[in-house]
C-alpha cells in the first residue's frame, strides 16, 4: 500500500501549490496523472482551474493517457475541464466523440495504460466517491489483472452503497404473510400480500432445505450470502418433527437428560426459540452429547454447554439488476492457496468467500468483491476480475436457481421458508419500487460496447448455460411455446423445462421458471401434470428441484444455469450459441 499511500500524498502536496508553480513533464506519467486529478478535483473545490496540463498530455501525443483522460472526463465538473480533456482525447484518438464514445471505443481497442494507472483510478474513486476504494487498487494489480482496468466504471454508489445481505432471516410462509399486513407501507395499490401470488422469487433448494428470495427486496441488495441445506435436527418422542433448524442458524446445547435429550437455545423457521428436543438422529452432536452433564445433576447442569452452527452450504447469489442476470454461486474453495499482487504465498486452507458490491461496473455488469481478500469479480462469470485472487484459478461454479412466481414455488415447496422484510435495512420493500422505470425501458444505464442485435433485443430475456467451456443463450420468447426443449452443450445432453410467470403490470427480470437437467440422450415429453415428464423409454418422471428422479429411482441431475438480458450475457460470451438460430 506504500506507493496508493504516497500517490495521496503527492496529490495533497499539489493541492496546496499555486497554479503558477506546476511544471509539466508527460515523461513522468506519475506526476502527470497527479497532476490532471488534482486539476480536476480544484474544479470541485471552486478554487482556480488550470487546464495547461490536459494541453501538455495533448500536445504530447502519448495515447497511454488515454485511460487517465477518459476516467478524469467521466467525473468532470467544470465546463472547462471537461472541454480541455475531451479535446486532449480529440487530440490523442482522431476522434471525435463524447465521454461514451471514448468509453466504449477504448473498452473495444483493449488500450494499454501507462504506469501507475491502478494507483491513479483508486485516488480518482477515493477522491470523487469513497476513499475505501483504493483497497481494490493495490499496486500491480494492473499488471495481474484478469480485464483492462480502464473498464471498471463507477455506478453511482459507494463501496457497499448497496448492501448485500448476508444470513439473511428466513421465516415461515404464515409469518412472511402477517409480516405483508405490519408494513403496510409496502402494499401496491392495497395489495398487501407478502410475498404476492404473482410477483417473482428467487427459487432454491438443497436438501430439502426450499427457500425464496423475493426480487422486490434483493433489487435493494443485489447480492445475498446465506448457507443452505438443513437436517430435521430434533424430533417429539413420539417422532413428530418439530422443527428444522436452517442452516447457518447459531444453536446453544446446554444439557441433556439421560441418552435422549438435549436442552436447546436456538432460532429458525417454525421451531422454538428453546425447549427439550431429542437429539437421536444429530450426527453433529454426537461427540457433543456425551460431554453435556445429565440435567438430573441439578442447576449447575446449565452453566456447561456447547456452542456451533448447523452444517450446510454456502452459497451467494449475485444478482446484477442492470443486466437481468441472478446467478447462484457456490463459494465454498477447497484448500485456497494464492500469490499476491506483491509475490508472495497465502494458505488460507478451506475457505467460504463472502461477498459485497464494490460500487463499480464493468460492460453494466456488476463488479463484487470477495471480503476475505478483497479480490475484485465479474458477477456474470464467477471470475476474479482483479487482485489477489487472479493467480489462483479459482471460479465459482454455478449452481441451480430458478426464477418463478410465489404462487408455483409455494405449491411446490409448501415447507419453504421466505426471505423476511425486516432485514435490518431501511428500504422501501414494495413491488415495483425499484429499477421499475429501467426494468421496464429498452435503454442501458451504463455502456456496454459490445452488442448484437441483429436478432435479439438488448433486453430480451434468455436462459444461459455453460458446459465444458461453451456457452449457450435459449431466448425466453422461443422456449417458452415449446416447453420441453431437447438440445446439446458441450458433451452434455440435456432436456430444457420452460414454464411461463404470471404476466404483471410491470417487469422485473423474469418471464419463465426455466430448469435445466441432464438427459442421457433421453427424450422427454410432457407427463401428467406440469411437475412430471414421460421419457421415450415409457418411465415417468418427476420434476424436483435437484434432479428428474424416474419411478424407479434413477436420477438426471439438474445443471446450473440462470437468466440474464441478452446484452449482460453477450457482453461476456460473444461466442455464446443461440438456441433457434
């Protein structure tokens, strides 16, 4: 951090010289770049502008300031300094354009960046927005990133501007119901419901642990940290279940009695927040039981007891609003091991990342940042995008989430828990209430270079797989008449089910519950109701959230797969195939 340090330095120095005692050399990029931001940011401070150093880089004919330049014209605040550096790019390009234009033709031309460039964009960001910026921005980390840097622009918010949740409430489908009617400063047009019958959720599940995540609120968040998969913990005597605590829920063994029991602090969807449970069936306190004293020892039984977490997995969807596209992640890395910007070794062993926004997109992407190393990623494509984590080869892998109205997914999953309102966060939870007005508009927010529309919409919604290393884009609007849809990625036969949400009176990134299976080269047919499906060799199927099981057990599991607008998907697979073309 030496050199981010002494790069603010440098620039406090220049703010305190007159204009009258700068001196110009473009051969020494570092002082040139501390130059041309601390004229930009005198502009915001309404002390006198000085626009000779955009003259000297023009006058220069050094194109490595192009990135510079282009990032200065994007928090411009003075006519004047906007008009000197859009002519210094006139200068430098041959072009004549505007801040876009420049953007996306240097996003296109994958331009090189002069020296210090990822110290200069840090101190930019920490100056204009937010000096936790400059935590993403070490010192080679230019030279070791995964993208050209010159393409992370702000997005109009702070490091963690937009929080993500992380173990997030989860509460029963009644509770989530009365939780409708107390805020009732979230009903729409009077409908109170929550969730509403028809308004769309993030759907998964994992060991029979269901749960939704409606999209009303993760368009606040974006981004969700949470583990899942659970265990009927404790049973009734009799064997009733009386509860399932929900992974990641913390739990308080305190004693037991006899060989049976286990007295229980803890707090999950539908179960107490204390009482006597048996404890038969829990393989994670089996070591634990047998060091608990027998309540029959009398009250000094409670001041012993034992700590934990229930077991499951970490999962994190990262759920980019601008570009449509909600992809779970798993973020469980085996035994990580990487080599910093700086050259050295890390052993962080088995490691669970977690995630926030780094505030920043890239192609109007989201850019997040894993919180245990502060490695910058592409949302998209589960990839470090830039800092420690690039050496070490790690990509997230993809896991199965499905898009679909409340009302299907509660049918389906009656036990399921829903995500809470009250999450600890002061927003306004209502359906529509945010990105409506983008949602619902063919316009991009941010630019993104690289297009195609000759056959699809910017905005078009499809469902995007892929499969040993080739992408796959299937268009909403042709799989949803076809239903079941037979098709091949990669060396992976696989079978396609698209079913059709409730239309609204607006838009949120959805359209079809879309689940993709492998197959096995077997071709399936519609079955007797919407939840079965008949293979060519005469066997039934049901349709679950893990895999198509046959009536005689045999499995095709569910591949990974997630929706997206088109242009988010595009403009990171221009390669991608389209089903249908």
């Amino acid at each position: 951090m030496k050199r981010v340090v002494g790069f603010a330095l440098a620039l406090c120095l220049l703010l305190t010289q007159s204009v009258g005692a700068l001196d110009y050399d473009t051969a020494n990029y570092r002082k040139t770049m501390i130059q041309m931001l601390g004229s930009a940011f005198d502009a915001t401070r309404g002390r006198l502008v000085d626009v000779a150093v955009y003259d000297a880089v023009a006058a220069s004919g050094d194109r490595l300031y192009l990135a510079p330049l282009i990032d200065i014209a994007y928090f411009g605040r003075s006519a004047e300094i906007n008009r000197a550096v859009i002519e210094a790019l006139n200068a430098l390009t041959g072009e004549n354009m505007g801040w876009k234009g420049y953007f996306e033709w240097a996003g296109a031309n994958d331009i090189a960046l002069p020296p210090f460039y990822d110290e200069f964009k840090g101190q930019l960001l920490a100056s204009f927005v937010d000096p936790e910026f400059t935590r993403f921005f070490e010192p080679g980390v230019a030279e070791t990133a995964a993208i050209n840097l010159v393409e992370p622009v702000w997005g109009g918010v702070t490091v963690d501007g937009i929080p993500s949740l992380v173990n997030a409430r989860q509460i029963t489908p009644k509770d989530a119901t009365d939780e409708g009617y107390q805020h009732s400063d979230f009903c729409r047009d009077g409908d109170c419901s929550y969730p509403a019958a028809d308004e769309l959720v993030f759907g998964l599940s994992f060991k029979g642990d269901s749960r939704a995540y409606p999209l009303r609120l993760l368009n606040w968040h974006e981004m969700f940290n949470d583990v899942i998969g659970h265990a009927p913990l404790f049973e009734e005597p009799e064997g009733e279940q009386v509860c399932n605590f929900r992974a990641p829920t913390p739990f308080e063994v305190r004693a037991r009695s006899g060989d049976d029991w286990l007295l229980i602090y803890g707090r999950s969807a539908d179960c107490p927040r204390s009482g006597w449970l048996r404890s038969a069936d829990v393989v994670w306190f089996d070591d634990v039981a047998p060091e608990l004293p027998d309540i029959a020892a009398g009250d000094e039984a409670l001041s012993v007891g034992h700590r934990g977490r229930v077991d499951g997995k970490p999962v994190m969807l990262a759920y980019c609003t601008l570009c449509g596209a909600g992809v779970l992640y798993d973020v469980s890395i085996p035994d990580l091991s990487y080599t910093t910007v700086a050259g050295e070794t890390v052993q962080m062993g088995d490691t669970a990342l977690e995630f926030g926004s780094t505030g920043m997109l890239m192609r109007s992407n989201k850019l997040m940042y894993d919180r245990n190393t502060d490695t910058v990623w592409n949302a998209i494509t589960g990839e470090p995008a830039f800092g420690q984590l690039v050496s070490s080869g790690v990509v997230l892998d993809v896991l199965p989430v499905v898009v679909t109205d409340w009302a299907s997914w509660l049918e389906a999953h009656p036990d399921t828990s829903v995500l809470s309102l009250d999450t600890g966060f002061l927003r306004n939870y209502s359906n529509g209430a945010a990105y409506s007005d983008y949602f619902n508009s063919a316009d991009l927010m941010f630019p993104s270079w690289q297009q195609d529309t000759a056959l699809i919409q910017n905005k078009d919604m499809v469902f995007a797989l892929r499969l040993q290393g080739q992408a796959k884009a299937y268009p909403l609007a042709t799989i949803i008449p076809e239903r079941i849809v037979k098709d091949r990625v990669g060396q992976t036969d696989l079978v396609i089910i698209a079913e059709a949400t409730p239309e609204r009176d607006f838009f949120e990134p959805g359209g079809a519950a879309v689940r993709a299976f492998e197959s096995g080269g077997l071709v399936f047919t519609a079955g007797d109701d919407s939840m079965t499906l008949t293979s060519d060799d005469g066997r039934s199927w049901q349709i679950t959230e893990g895999a198509l099981i046959a009536d005689d057990g045999e499995r095709r599991e569910r591949i990974g797969g997630h929706l997206a607008f088109w242009f988010g998907w595009f403009g990171f697979y221009p390669d991608t195939l389209v089903y249908g073309e």
